[in-house]
C-alpha cells in the first residue's frame, strides 16, 4: 500500500498480533484498520510504544492541511475529526473501513492525552453536560410542566365524568 500523505511505500508491522502499516523512512504516518487504533491509543498498552519512534525521512514535506484520501478504499477522502473534546489532535478517518491514519507524533501526542478510555469518557460527558445541560434542564422543566397540566385536565374529566367501574360489577361500558 502507499503512504496517502507522502505517497512512499507502507511498511507492515506486526505488533501484538496486530498489522499496522507504517510510513517508515517517509512522513511518519501510521494507517490502522478498522478497530485497531483502539489497541494502541492508552500510556498502559505498551504495544504502542513500538510506534512512538518511527524513522522518518526529514527532506519529506507533508502539507497538513491537503485532505488525503484513504489508502485501502478507491477515492474515498478521509474525514478530519478532533481525537478528544480537548481538540489538541486531528486524525483522520475513512467513512467506508473506519480505518485511522495518523500522522507523525499524533500518537504520542493522543497518548499523553488521557490515561484511560474511562477519563477520556468522563471528559467527554463533562464537556456534553457543559454545552448542553442548561437546555436540557429548561426542556426537562418544560416537559414536567406540560405533564403537571395534563393531570390537571385528566383529574377535571374525572370529575365531570365520573367513571364507577368496579371489576366484574358492571354491565358494558365504564359509565
């Protein structure tokens, strides 16, 4: 396969049973297939050290800001999306494998980020209730209010229409 930064040739790289292609001697980059970045992307799985120093080639310019296309799937543009809510790293990831590249130092960089998958949820779910927590509240509100009125109508119709329904006692309708 080719380097979708730098076009040079994919090293395959066997770690923990996992194959990862490398751009080594080139950009620096890494492709990981679908579901395999998960397995490297923590400071404790210590299979990800492996690809912390990869080899690069300095006269290798990579413009950053190009969108690249995805090395396993035929003219698919890779999306660019922040790693974490922090927004430190961008990677990129294809919509069709779910494939992740990573460009040079990206994971070191996303490893230094959080310690577990857990703190990274929990940053998540702080960041959620951050930005949406106050509207979520005023809808919550709202709705109690909305059933609070409801109940006030169904007791009115009680009264008005009073229903004597016991079980087994009546002949035919609830009234």
């Amino acid at each position: 396969m080719e380097c979708p930064a730098c076009k040079s040739t994919f090293a395959h790289v066997e770690i923990d049973g996992i194959q990862v292609d490398i751009c080594k001697g080139g950009c620096g980059g890494i492709w990981f297939d679908t579901f395999e970045f998960r397995k490297f992307d923590e400071p404790h799985e210590e299979a990800g050290t492996e690809l912390l120093n990869i080899p690069v080639d300095p006269t290798v310019k990579v413009d950053r800001e190009v969108r690249i296309n995805c090395p396993k799937c035929d003219n698919i543009t890779l999306m660019r999306n922040f790693f974490s809510v922090k927004k430190e790293v961008e990677i990129d990831t294809c919509a069709n494998c779910a494939g992740v590249w990573l460009d040079m130092g990206e994971l070191n960089h996303i490893r230094k980020q959080y310690a577990s998958e857990e703190e990274r949820k929990a940053d998540a779910a702080a960041a959620f209730d951050e930005m949406f927590g106050p509207e979520l509240e005023r809808l919550k509100l709202e709705r109690e209010h909305k059933l609070e009125n409801a109940r006030r109508i169904a007791n009115m119709l009680k009264f008005i229409c009073p229903s004597y329904y016991l079980p087994g006692n009546q002949d035919g309708g609830a009234f």
